[in-house]
C-alpha cells in the first residue's frame, strides 16, 4: 500500500466491562480465489457477527461479487476455507449450503418469469415449509413485509418492475428462513425511494429475526444507513473494517475506496 493510500480503519477494542463481541455466523479464512491469471483476492480473512448486517463496499472490480459468490459455493477457492456457524463448508454443495441456511440473492433481480408473484413465493417457500397451511401463512408474512407485492399476487414476474422484482427476489430469499443471507448490488437501477424501502425492510426483518446479512452494495450512503459494520475492500483486499458510522465519517477513505 503506497504511503498516500489511507491506513485500513479497523474496529476499536471495546472497553472494560461492555458485552462480548456477538459470535461469527459466517467467517472466511485465508481465501483465495481467482478466474484465470492473477487472483482477485489473495489470502482473505473475514468474520460476520451473528445478527448483524455488514456493508460489503467497494468499487467495480474490488472483488464484492466474487466473494459472495465462494461463500454461495458457486465459485471454488484456490485455498482458504468458507465457515457457517463453526462448520467448514469446503466439501459442501450449493445446495446443502441453502439446506444449512445460506441464501444468496444475486445481483440481477432473478425471478422466474413465468410465473406469479404468488407461485414465485410459494416456489420460494416448498423445500423448507411442506405443509399448505403453514407455507400460505408465511407468504402472508411476506405480503405483510412487503406491501407493494401482495397487490401484485397474480402477476407474472416479467409484469413487475424492476423494485417490484427486487422485492420478490429478496421475499422469496427470505421466506425460507436463512440464518445468513448474501445479498448482491440489490439498489442496481432503482429510484433511491425504492432502494430505501427495500433496505428499510432488510434492517426491520434482520432485526426481528437475528438475520446475518452480508449486504454487497455500490450505494454506499444507503448501505451504511442500514449496517451494524462496513468492510470496504480495494482490488480483492480489505483495507476498512469498522463500525458503519466510522466508515461513513472518514473522508480519506472515502474519497479514495469510495468515490464520495
């Protein structure tokens, strides 16, 4: 790191007598991960406290996507290992990693299409709520979280717009019950009316329910609206890790990771 680059900010130790620190839900550790060539992060490490949303920050090509993509399993890492809750995922599928409690909602607002709201949440829902009953209750929850869809319950995915489609993708990640949810660029192309209402919800749901969220976001003032943490990474390494509010009152960082 050249000496005009700021020095990384990291969390301050908490004083005498104050709770311990919340345990990691989620933790990566030594990873390396790249395409072809040169790696994209080298030797990464990185908790995310039990409860709490993390702001993973950063510019194009600072490696926020292809993080969350070797948490999800649909990347392999060169080396390190991806551990949910104590457990190392390195020999566990995709699959079983959404069995375990990971969910990811990718950047893109991916919907199906084809089919309504409604069957998109009850679709959602099925591998982890099999009872009718109990499935309907909790796409009722979700209509309740988010109000603008349960006016849309019989319209196709494609009919939505692109909000309306963010909160479906986010509903359906959500009706599941995940313990950590990754979550990818989710204010891409929205009205910042609809980008705070949608994180807004995030924080609301996070908080009722103890979700881990790992929150990928190119909104910076948004996303540490809603963050317990900031974590802003520079070309595949972190140089920040603090309190949201910390990050957000440092200039030099954020005029030079940060762009504002």
């Amino acid at each position: 790191m050249s000496p005009a680059t700021p020095r990384p900010t990291t969390a301050a130790a908490a004083p005498a007598g104050a709770s311990p620190a919340a345990p990691a839900a989620l933790g990566v550790e030594g990873l390396t991960v790249g395409y072809a060539g040169a790696p994209v992060m080298a030797d990464l490490t990185l908790e995310v406290p039990a409860g709490q949303i993390v702001a993973l920050l950063g510019a194009n090509g600072a490696g926020k996507t292809t993080l969350l993509r070797t948490v999800s399993g649909l990347l392999t890492p060169r080396s390190g290992r991806v551990v949910l809750d104590g457990e190392d995922l390195s020999a566990v599928s995709v699959e079983d990693r959404v069995r375990r409690g990971l969910a990811q909602v990718p950047e893109g607002r991916s919907v199906v299409a084809e089919l309504s709201v409604e069957e998109n949440l009850h679709l959602g829902a099925l591998w982890k709520i099999p009872a009718r009953r109990a499935r309907r209750d909790a796409v009722e929850a979700m209509y309740d979280a988010f109000e603008p869809l349960s006016r849309r319950r019989r319209s196709l995915g494609h009919q939505l717009s692109g909000g309306e489609r963010q909160m479906l993708s986010l509903a359906r990640a959500l009706i599941a019950e995940p313990r950590v949810l990754l979550l990818d660029e989710p204010s891409l192309g929205l009205a910042p009316r609809v980008v705070a209402q949608l994180l807004d919800t995030l924080r609301d749901t996070a908080r009722r329910t103890g979700l881990t969220v790992l929150l990928a976001e190119q909104n910076v003032t948004s996303a540490l609206s809603v963050a317990d943490r900031g974590v802003v990474l520079g070309l595949g390494e972190i140089v920040a890790d603090a309190p949201a509010a910390d990050i957000a009152a440092d200039p030099a960082l954020r005029h030079a990771y940060l762009g504002f």
